[in-house]
C-alpha cells in the first residue's frame, strides 16, 4: 500500500510495497517518480497506458479500476501486481497485490488448453504425445484441486478435508494424470481453463 500527495509524492508506504516495488520503504517516501511499468492490463486483459493508477486517480478525483501491471525486477524478471488507486482527500492511496503467481498459472493453461486443442500433438506436428484431460475427476480428486487452486497447501487440504497427507499426494497424483498434466501447478491450471473448478 503507499499513500502518495498532491503532487504524487509517496507519504507512506508499508513493507510489501517496497518488497513489490524492489525498494526500500526509506527510498519510497518522498518518490514522486515510481518504477515505470513495462505493461498494464485491464483486467479483462485489454493493453493499458503503462502509467499508474494513483495519476489518474488524482487528476479525475476518481477511484480506479483495478489494473494488472508488470514491474520489471533488477534481475530482469518481471513481477506482476494488481493495483487500484482511489483519492482520500488532497492524496491518493493505492493497494497493490502480486498476481505473480497467478499470471504464471494462466500462461500454463493457455500453453496446455493449446494442447489441448492439438489433440495429443507433441509440439513437433507427430500427434503422438498423451492426450490430456481424458479422465473425469472424482468427487475427492475435484475438491483436493478446488482447495489448491485457492491457494491451499497440500498440508492445509489434508487438515481441511480430514485426510493425511500422504492421501492428498495420491489424489493430486491421479487428478495430475488425469488432467494429462506434468505438474500440480499445471494440473490447477488445467482444471481452471477447462471451468472444472472455479478460477481463485
């Protein structure tokens, strides 16, 4: 969260946003200029100016939209945050929350749902490779993926649903093959591309 002036320079800004932003919050306070973003989405995924939302939430006196943005990192990776901005008197505040994680797991799905659509291709037109998503999830398999998909451990699924954790491992195992899936995380991903359970 940072809380920025009239004149867009940063008043207050708490520890995640200078984890998010790659500063120190010492560095922020007084920042009237915040790292420029490389891409800004709607969330519906529509291209965006690349500028923040605290400007125009100042310059119109309105709250804004929730936007997904990419801020690139020293490392040269890119973390993506979701921001939304709203005036409070002569300031404005803006939430910023990582959909890092998120934005990964769409890609997956995008890849995989291409995959999907292929048929069993392996990626160099032979059509020979596993046909994923052949198999119906059962009742426990859905809800053991459901949980993860919200952001659950494997150790939370297992104290949630009053199974051991070694049962969550067999049950992610066979959901994952089912799914035609190498991973969990691509298995989450598939499973919410195809609306077998609900998007986090």
């Amino acid at each position: 969260m940072l809380v920025q002036d009239s004149d867009t320079q940063v008043v207050y800004a708490n520890r995640a946003a200078g984890e998010l932003l790659g500063l120190d919050r010492d560095e922020l306070r007084g920042r009237s200029e915040l790292p420029t973003p490389c891409e800004c989405l709607s969330e519906s995924g529509e291209t965006l100016p690349d500028r923040w939302p605290g400007v125009d939430a100042l310059r119109t006196g309105r709250a804004q939209r929730p936007r997904v943005m990419g801020l690139p990192r020293p490392d040269g990776r890119v973390r993506w945050v979701r921001v939304s901005a709203r005036p409070v008197g002569r300031s404005v505040l803006t939430s910023m929350l990582d959909v890092t994680a998120l934005r990964r797991a769409e890609a997956d799905a995008a890849t995989l749902a291409s995959r999907l659509e292929g048929n069993g291709d392996d990626g160099n037109g032979n059509g020979h490779g596993r046909v994923a998503g052949t198999g119906i999830l059962s009742p426990r398999e859905h809800q053991v993926v459901e949980l993860l998909a919200s952001g659950s451990t494997g150790e939370e699924v297992a104290e949630r649903l009053g199974i051991s954790p070694a049962t969550v491992r067999v049950h992610v195992r066979n959901a994952t093959g089912k799914l035609g899936a190498n991973t969990r995380t691509q298995a989450v991903a598939i499973a919410v591309a195809r609306g077998e359970v609900a998007a986090p």
